[in-house]
DNA sequence: ATAAGTTAGTTAGCTATGCTAACTATATCA
DNA sequence: TGATATAGTTAGCATAGCTAACTAACTTAT
C-alpha cells in the first residue's frame, strides 16, 4: 500500500528545490484568487472561461481534458456559462455529435477583467523590486512553464 | 463601487513579468494537483490538512482564515478529516467555546505521502536542468514567496 | 451578580463542482 | 444493414462554498 518510488534517484537538493517552489506558488495564488469571487461566476466556470479565451473554441471532450475534469462535470460547467452568455455553442459541421464552445465578447471582457484583477497586485508588489530581481522571475517564470509541460 | 486604484501607476515590464509568474504557477499546479487523488480525500481535506501539519494545531476560527472559507465550512471539512480519524479535536482549557484541532499520526503520514507524490515528479524534472538553473529557481521561490506574503 | 452583548462553532438550506452509471444521438465499420 | 464506438446529457451521489439562524460560553456594564 506503499508509493513503490525508487526514493533515491532524485538529488536531495532537487527535491528541496522543487519543494520551495512548489509551496512558494502554492501561496501565490492563494493569495492570487481572492480577487476571482468579484468576477460573480464561481472558479470552475472561470477557468474554463480562461481556456476558451486564451485557446480558443473548443469542444466539450477537448474542454474537459484541458481542465482535467470528466466530460459531466464540463458539461454543467458550460450549461452556466451559456446561461449567464459568456459562451455560445454551435454545431460542429463535420460531426452532428460534437459542439463548439466558444467565448461571446462579455465572456472575453469579463475574463480580461479577472485577470487584470489577478495579476495587478503582484505586478505592483513587482514593480518594488529592483531590476535584477524582475529579470530573474521572468527567467524562472520560463523555466518552470518549461518543466509544467515536462511533469 | 468600483477599484478606486490608479492603473496607470505600474510600469508594463512589471505587469508582464507578473503575467508570466502567474501564469507559470498556474499551470504548474495543474500539473501537480493531479496525483492529489490518489490522497483518498477531497482538496479542501487535503488542504487544510496541510496546514495543520505544517503549522500546527489551529482552532476553526484559524483554520478557516487560513483557507480563505467561513467558518461553516471548515466546520464540514474538518468533521470530514475526523470522521477519517486524520485530525482530533479536544478543548481548550482557557476558552471553553474554542476546539483545538490537531493532525493525528495518520493525518501527517497522509499529508507527507500527498505532499512527496506532488513533488516528486517536479523534483525529478529539476534534476535535469543545469546547476544554473536549479539555483535560479530557488532564488525566485525565495522571492516569490515574500511577495505572496505582500500581496 | 446578573442582564446585555460578543464570540466560537454548529446546523439548515441553497448553489457549484466533482464523480460514475446510464441514456440519446450520431458516426463508423464489418 | 446491423454492430460498435464516440460525443454529449441526465440522474443521482459526495464534497465544498455561501448566508442565516441557532447554541453555548465568555465579557462587560450596570
């Protein structure tokens, strides 16, 4: 009943940095989503709202494997944000089964919104910084968006 | 009724760099969260587990500021962690209306097993990178974190 | 000392979000 | 054509968020 890990291949220093990340980004957007319950639609709708607006229409299936959930749990997901008009669906030509999720300009002006709200706290908390110290999060920013495709 | 604050006062490099931190520690938690299910338990359980792990024993009123809910809800998730014998809840002498929540052994063998499956896949991909790097991130988590305390 | 007010937690009842099982409708394949 | 597979929905359950209203215990003012 136990993790069956080899535990000794990973360097302990690794472990201890990828532990300080982790909880250092764990408590960036705890502090972060606060901001999110001003946007009046709760945090499953306005993360998948995210995904259509910064990727584009997608299916439903697509939708769910893109915010890890099972295609019922998308399903209501989509049926609220179409019931508040932050989404529209249409049919997909090519397959009578499938639809088209797709943004409607409220649903892509109330996200931009969510996210300046998000992000404007932290950018001003950076602008304190001095000017090596930005540079650095904007690498370590690239690294780990590198290794979150990796894990 | 509005966010009375200047949005012209942050410079754009700032809110760039910003963007990217967020956006980085967003879908490297996505990527992490995902093994969370193995824990056997919700990721509120989950959550507030780890506080009391890392932080010590809380009384609701704590716990519930902690995790950013009211307290009826951590009312419910913390009658959760007790029914699976992860937490136990005794009085406190001094104020007879308070509860002293503490993890059991149990919870804490849980909460260290979650917390190693979370990062270990992180840990093994750092491992991969150049010394350089691995040092670079641990800069920025360092950073990272006192901002997440400014925020 | 006791009545009034405050504070800590719980309970009830609503919504949202996660799941599996079972269904409908459409595509595809033998 | 009939069998099978796939896309999405519906039903029913658990968890997790909220407010309103409650109980119990502590504090304060008279």
């Amino acid at each position: 009943m136990q993790a069956h890990t080899k535990p000794v291949n990973i360097p302990k220093h690794a472990f201890e940095a990828a532990d300080r990340v982790h909880s250092s980004a764990i408590h960036l957007l705890r502090g972060l989503r606060i901001r999110d319950r001003e946007s009046g639609i709760g945090p499953a709708q306005l993360s998948a709202l995210s995904v259509l607006v910064f990727a584009g229409s997608k299916s439903l299936a697509e939708l769910a494997q893109a915010e890890q959930v099972k295609p019922p749990t998308m399903s209501r997901i989509v049926a609220g944000l179409r019931r508040a008009s932050l989404v529209r669906l249409t049919s997909n030509k090519a397959d009578g089964r499938a639809i088209v999720i797709t943004a409607t300009a409220k649903g892509v002006r109330l996200m931009q919104q969510a996210r300046v709200r998000r992000v404007e706290s932290l950018a001003r908390a950076i602008s304190a910084l001095p000017e090596l110290e930005v540079g650095l999060l904007g690498k370590a920013a690239e690294i780990i968006e590198k290794l979150s495709r990796t894990v």
